[in-house]
C-alpha cells in the first residue's frame, strides 16, 4: 500500500498538520521536530501529490475549461492544443461543457465555488457573460479563445478571421469567380462580422461589390450550406463561386452542387474556413482557410499558466495568424 501522510505523522511522533507545515514550509515547526519529519519521509519514501501540496498551497494545479459543447466540428483540436500545454507544465485540466444548459451551468458554478481550478480557459457559451464577467472581477483569472463577441475586458487568443477570408477572395478571384454565393455565420458572432469584410472587401476592392442576394445568413451546420445553394439555384440566381464561413456548411454546398448535377469546380468553386480533417476528405476535397485551432488552444493555455506563475496577463489579443490551404474543389489536387 501506498506511504501516507498519516504514516509519517505516527512514525515521528507528531500531527497530520505538522507534517504538512513541513511539506509546505508553512508555520513554525521546531527545527529538531522538522528535521525528524524530514528524516521519517526519507526513510518510508514518501512523496506527497502534486495536488495535496498544491490544495495546502491555495492552489490546486487545474485549470479549467468551459466550452458550449463538445460536438462543434473544431472543438477537438482546440480542446488538444489545451490539453498539451497544460500536461507539460504539469497541470490537469477540468473541463465544462454547457449542452444542458442551466443544469450544466449550476455543475459549474458548484466547482468554482470548490475552487476546483485556478484559472479558467472560454469559448464563451452564449447567456454566460454576465456569471463569467463576475468571476473574473472576483479574481479568478480568465482566458478567452476564439472571442466571437469581442470582450475587450478578458485577455483573448484569436485569428485573423478577415485577412483569411480576403485571401479567399483573392483566390477565387485569380480564378476568374467574379459571382460568389457568400455562406455565412450567425451575424451576431464576430467572427462572421470579419470574414464578411474581409471577402466582400475582396471584392469591392476589385470593383465587384458582392450582391445582397448573394449573401446567405447561416448557422455553421451542413444542413445551411445545402440549403442555401438550393435556394438560389432554385431562384435562377446565377452563381460560379461558393464562400463559406466553415467547412461543415461548405460540405454542404458540395452536397446541394453534386445533387443539382453541377460539377465541382468546373462550374462552381468551393471555399470553406478552418480547414478539418474533414477538408481532405470531403469529394471533391475542399479548398479552405485554415484557422490555427489547436494553436490557439495552447496559446490561451500557456497564458493562463504563466500568469498563474507570476506573468501579468496580457492587456491586448494574441493573434495568431490563418493559412490557405488549396484543394480540388477550387481546381487544384
């Protein structure tokens, strides 16, 4: 069986408390008396956890990570790039998902009251600003990822969801697609916000403003994309381009263009954002703004871990930048 604290207390002579104070270099324990508790911890090698010592220290070595759910297509890697960080500094990490809405809530809130964690790491869940605005002005420090609403007051790691998408712009461009059915997100998030500038920038820069009806409000599933290349086909609005603001709904658009009889990309061409693994297996594979996900992730990780050290957070974004990466389904194996 496995040494105890309570073991050291009975073979010196003295309290569980003692032994801790001694573990922990906290309170005045006579010389002769700590040197006794050291001496008994060498002898029965005991090593006591990195969480005891951590809970004696006001620390627990935990972070936190609330997320709205884990079957959103990206969470994974941002959930791995976390992960890494926090297990090579030798933390664990809680995590906290929101799909049981107020339920899940009161689970959470019953940890932070435990003091289960000392940092939490966000994807923010809608309706949760308010509790995790207090949380911080209480102390807890707080990392946001993937800021979709712009909180200028919570350090944040993002990407750069508007240069990505004008690069799409620019590539479909060179490609001669001067008529692109743009497939967006929620308009609220603010990641829609900015990949809508960035490709209608694109475009306007080039003296070809995209047209309102060319613009189709999604929700990021397949079911949008396909639904919404089915309705301009349905309506005779002529199209040679498809941008979209991830790549399930992309996924999509293929679907709708492959069912309509169209063919991908000699007829239309197709532009996802985030570039999944998903993107290298879709048919045609799927041309795609990669967004750094499972960067972002450790980033926001690694921040939280040296703040809790000692670093000051930071008081602007850490960005880190989008790639391109160019598939079939623009013409290009």
């Amino acid at each position: 069986m496995p040494i105890t604290i309570a073991d050291v207390a009975t073979r010196a002579g003295v309290s569980k408390t003692t032994v801790s104070r001694v573990l922990n270099g906290k309170g005045e324990v006579d010389g002769r008396t700590a040197d006794r508790v050291r001496a008994v911890i060498t002898d029965l090698g005991y090593v006591p956890s990195a969480r005891a010592v951590g809970l004696a220290r006001g620390r627990t070595r935990v972070v936190g990570m609330l997320v709205p759910a884990l079957t959103w297509p990206w969470m994974g890697e941002v959930l791995q790039g976390a992960v890494d960080a926090v297990e090579s500094e030798g933390y664990g990490l809680l995590l906290f998902t929101c799909n049981r809405g107020d339920e899940s809530m009161r689970r959470f809130a019953s940890q932070v009251s435990a003091k289960s964690f000392d940092g939490l790491l966000v994807v923010e869940p809608e309706g949760t600003f308010d509790y995790i605005s207090d949380l911080h002005e209480r102390g807890l420090p707080v990392i946001l990822i993937d800021d979709r609403a712009h909180q200028p007051r919570f350090p944040s790691v993002r990407t750069t969801n508007e240069a990505g998408a004008r690069a799409a712009a620019a590539h479909l461009l060179a490609l001669g697609r001067h008529r692109p059915l743009v497939v967006t997100g929620l308009r609220r998030f603010g990641c829609t916000q900015e990949r809508l500038a960035g490709f209608a920038g694109g475009y306007a820069d080039a003296g070809l403003p995209i047209e309102p009806a060319l613009v189709v409000e999604g929700d990021f599933t397949f079911e949008c994309g396909r639904a919404a290349v089915e309705r301009l086909l349905a309506d005779g609005v002529p199209f040679d381009a498809v941008f979209a603001h991830n790549d399930l709904s992309a996924a999509g658009a293929l679907q709708a263009l492959r069912d309509a009889g169209l063919r991908v990309p000699d007829d239309v061409a197709v532009v996802g954002f985030d570039d999944l693994p998903l993107a290298g297996h879709t048919h045609p594979p799927l041309t795609s703004v990669r967004q750094p996900l499972r960067e972002m992730g450790a980033a926001a990780a690694r921040t939280l871990i040296s703040h809790l050290a000692g670093t000051p957070l930071p008081d602007t974004p850490t960005i880190i930048p989008t790639s391109f990466t160019v598939r079939a389904s623009t013409g290009t194996t």
